[in-house]
C-alpha cells in the first residue's frame, strides 16, 4: 500500500462490531480497510491456543445465530459475505446455582422454563408470565424489521410505514428498564432478586438499571433462534467474517495498532499507526472503547462536550478475573450443562469475584480439548484497580490466591476440580487490557445511575465529523449479537453519507 493509499472507510478494531461494519460496507463495494492491533481478529470473541485446548477469550454463549426472523444479526452478516459457520444448538442456555438453592435451568423451550421457574415460585405463577411474556412483546417488536440506523431518517420512516404497530411498541419501550416491568407484576423479593441476576449476568448492572429493549431480546430469542455455540469456537465468527471480508475485496491487516485518529480542520480524514505508517480514509470507524477512542486516539483535551456528557452518565464497568482450565472428564458430573452461573449470597452478587461464570463448550464441541479432557472457563467481575501497583511478585501471588479461591467453590457443582486440572492459565483485569486492548479491561459502558432505559447510549456517529464508533460502547451495548447490530447501524449509516 502507498504511504497516501485512501479508502472509502477505515475501521479501527476487527472485533465484531468492526468487522460486521467492515464487511457489509465491503458488500456494497466500499473500499475498506480494517487495523487490527493484534494477530488475530475477534477482539473479546476471539481465542487461543494451549497444549491442544482451544480457548475462547470471552464470549461463548452466543445469540443471533438462529436461522429466522431478523434478529439473528450474526447468521445475516455472515450470510451477507457469503460465508457461515457451523453451529450446535445448546438445549439449555444456563444453569443456575443460586443462594437458598435455587437450582435452576434455563430451557430452550420457554414453556419448560416457565414450568420451572414457577415450580420454585408457585405464587408468582402469573407474575412470572405476564413479565417474560411482555420481553416477547419487545423481541417480536424487533424481529418484525430490518435493524439499521436509528439515525437515518428515511429508514426511520420507511420502517414505520411498513411496521407502524412495531415501531410503536419499541418507541414505548426505549426509555423503560426491566426492573421497573418485572416490579409491576412480580412482588416476591427471592424472585425479584433472580428477575436481577438473569439481567445482570450479561448487562453487569441489576434490572432497574438494564434496558428493556436489551431484556426483551435476551430474554426471548434464547427460545427463538435460542444459543448456538459455533462448531470450531468462537473465534470461527471473526475468522468467517475477515475471510468474507477479503473475498468481497476488504482488507484486513493485523500487527497494525493504530496510535491515532489524524483530523484536519476538525474532521477526521486519516489515522497513524505505531509505526508510523499513515492511511487516509473518506470514514473513519473507532471500534475501540469511547474512553479508548476519544482519551488515547485523539487528544483527550480536545473531547467533545456530548462526550464528556456520556462519561457523566455512563462509567467503564469492571473487567474480569478468569481461569481457562484443561480438566479431565472426569470433573464433570453426567447430565453437566455447558454455562453455568454461580452465586452463594445475594449481597455479593455485584461485588468484585462475587457471581462466577462458568462456560464448559467441550460439552458441546468435544474437538476443543483432547480426548477425554473438556474446557473451564470460569470468570468472575473485578476492577483493574485490585491489581495494580504490585510488585511481580504480589502480582502473582494475589493471582493463585484469587484463582485457587475460585476453585474452591466451584468444588460445589464439580466435585475433584482441584484434583482433575490438567492445565490452567489465569487473567486478571490486567491481562484483559492488554491483549483485548480496552481501557482498563472493561467489559463496557453501564450507568452510572439509573438511566432512562437506552435512551442516552450514543449511536453511531460523534460530534467529529467523518468519525463514528461501533462496538459495545455504542447502542445497543455489550454482547456478540448487540455490536453486530451497532454493526449494520453503522454501515447503514456510512453508506447513506457516502452515497453508496
Ligand atoms: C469474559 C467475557 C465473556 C463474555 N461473554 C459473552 C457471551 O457469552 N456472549 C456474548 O454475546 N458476549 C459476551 N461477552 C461480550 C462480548 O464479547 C463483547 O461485547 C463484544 O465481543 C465486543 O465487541 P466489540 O466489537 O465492541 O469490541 P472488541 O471485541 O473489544 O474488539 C475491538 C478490537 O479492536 C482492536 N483495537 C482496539 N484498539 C485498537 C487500536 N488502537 N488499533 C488497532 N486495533 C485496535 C482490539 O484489539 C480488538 O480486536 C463477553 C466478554 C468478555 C470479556
């Protein structure tokens, strides 16, 4: 590539959101390039490889790759490069081992669900219902339209002219919380604080605080296009969309950290990378986190003001401690499911190594570990800030420290953990920074209070001209499937403004 090369849309980041952007601007035969800092595309749904496990980084309970409907985003941007990836359906989408024993699954089917939820909460049988029956209210909502750009005012109206009922009930739900729904209808406190951990184990904040839009969809597509796990891992997903992304004439390049975003005369026209290699582009996309993008890409004194607004209101959430561990089969309980959530007292639920989240996806693609051995991967929330200014040494013994604690209790639902670990290989918030390059190893934007649903997460475009952001900084927020529509918003929104 020349030192002058100029491209219709240069994306900063091949996670998710970057690449969906990348490769429907692709298939509209934009000129795309994507710098990706690392080896290998993905981002926090990427992976690595031990001693003949195949690790996920992060995510592995994977929406929106069902095969109807409009919200399997994932399936559709595949699909749109032609290319696809082999999925195994998961029968349940989470165990829960919660305190006071709940014990429960979480179903694909929704009535079988619903029948145990209620075994548990006989009284709230009703309840119950009337609130997950209104999440489906919200998914079928969304599933009756194409997702695009909420900032494109003829979209905006086609879709209402076509789906006026749809639009409506969405416009109803944007500013609502799931909390306050599960409220009216829900009275027992233990159900209440259930209703809190089926949102806060992807949102990170309790229901009154996690958007409705975001609940209604979780909530409902697990018994729509329900969780499918992707044959090979999860990094099968980016690795599907790069090479869709080369076939239809977009580049990728990795090893490329971009240092920053160049403007001139306030616009965004081009960006450097750490070797000092410039490129210049018509759009520039950051699908870096908002702190990464507007405090370390370009000068943090230059921020615009809606930017400085948004940190006010939303705040970096933690990141994680995790634990990648290669056991042998014989850990595993028969009837084991693949994730697994759990907590032993309620008050810990948000606290830093409070909730643990377990996902085991050998049960499910034996291929990943070697024969008769299977896949942990526990992680549990924790702050950057419990792990820095130590010495090497502290550093390392804070970790095992950390890790053989977590062990511990997952002694309760595997018992001979301990005993049966084969390899093992700790994060903490540390690890997490560097290799998914985020600020602090956040997993994403909450509230910093409660929010009037998801009326303040920024779309697409910023207050820079020729600049946008995708990814989980922006609407919708944090999830595969929820950067993958941030995705098709933003190259909706790009393509409109190059008049492609
Ligand atoms: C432990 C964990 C478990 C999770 N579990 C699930 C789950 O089960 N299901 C689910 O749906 N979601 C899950 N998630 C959330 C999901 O993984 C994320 O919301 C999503 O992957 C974020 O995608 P993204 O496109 O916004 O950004 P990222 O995945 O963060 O990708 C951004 C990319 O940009 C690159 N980059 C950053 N800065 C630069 C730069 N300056 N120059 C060049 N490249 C740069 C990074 O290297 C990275 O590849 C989990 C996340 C974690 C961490």
């Amino acid at each position: 590539m020349t030192r002058n090369s100029l491209f219709d849309v240069i994306i900063i980041g091949s996670g998710i959101g970057g690449l969906v952007t990348a490769t429907q601007l692709a298939a509209k035969r934009a000129k795309v390039l994507v710098l990706e800092s690392y080896l290998i595309p993905g981002g926090s749904a990427g992976y690595f490889e031990r001693e003949g496990y195949h690790f996920d980084v992060g995510a592995s309970m994977i929406f929106g790759m069902g095969q109807n409907g409009t919200t399997n985003l994932l399936t559709r941007a595949l699909h749109a490069v032609n290319v696809s990836v082999e999925t195994i359906a998961d029968p349940v989408q989470i165990h829960y081992h919660l305190p006071n024993g709940l014990d429960l699954k979480v179903d694909r089917v929704y009535e079988k669900y619903l029948q145990n939820l209620t075994a548990y909460f006989p009284h709230e049988t009703k309840g119950i219902r009337r609130f997950y029956d209104e999440c489906w209210k919200v998914f079928n909502c969304l599933n009756s339209m194409d997702l695009l750009s909420l900032e494109e005012p003829r979209y905006l109206l086609r879709t209402f002219l076509k789906h006026p009922l749809a639009c409506l009930g969405l416009v109803k739900y944007l500013p609502q919380n799931a909390g306050d729904i599960a409220r009216r209808y829900i009275k027992d406190p233990e159900l209440l604080r259930f209703i809190d951990m089926e949102c806060y184990c992807w949102s990170v904040v309790p229901a009154n605080m996690t958007p409705m839009i975001n609940a209604g969809m979780v909530f409902s597509d697990r018994h729509y296009g329900g969780v499918n796990y992707p044959k090979g891992g999860v990094g099968k997903i980016a690795q599907a969309l790069a090479t869709g992304l080369e076939k239809t004439g977009g580049k990728i390049q990795y090893q490329a950290r971009v240092k920053r975003i160049l403007t001139e005369r306030g616009k965004a026209v081009g960006v450097e990378l750490v070797n000092g290699q410039i490129y210049r582009g018509k759009r520039i996309v950051s699908n870096a986190t908002r702190w990464d993008t507007f405090e370390k890409l370009l000068p943090v004194e230059e921020m615009p003001r809606n930017e400085k607004k948004w940190q006010q209101v939303y705040q970096k959430s933690p990141s994680f401690f995790s634990l990648h561990m290669g056991v042998k089969q014989s850990v595993l309980p028969p009837g084991t499911e693949c994730h697994h959530i759990l907590l032993e007292d309620w008050q810990d639920m948000t606290k830093p190594q409070g909730t643990i989240f377990v996902s085991i996806p050998t049960l499910l693609d034996p291929d990943l570990a070697p024969a008769e051995y299977h896949i942990i991967h526990a992680f549990t929330p924790d702050w950057i800030e419990n792990w820095q200014g130590l010495t090497e040494q502290e550093y390392e013994k804070r970790k095992e420290a950390a890790a053989w604690r977590i062990i511990d209790r997952l002694e309760q639902i595997f018992p001979g953990l301990d005993a049966g670990i084969d390899y093992l290989e700790v994060g903490t918030p540390r690890t997490h920074r560097r290799f998914l390059g985020r600020e602090d190893g956040t997993y994403g934007p909450i509230p910093r209070r409660k929010l009037r649903g998801l009326l303040s997460m920024p779309f697409n475009r910023t207050a820079i001209p020729g600049l946008y952001c995708v990814g989980d900084s922006t609407f919708p927020g944090q999830g595969l499937n929820a950067v993958a529509f941030s995705g098709f918003a933003c190259a909706h929104r790009i393509a409109v403004d190059l008049g492609l």
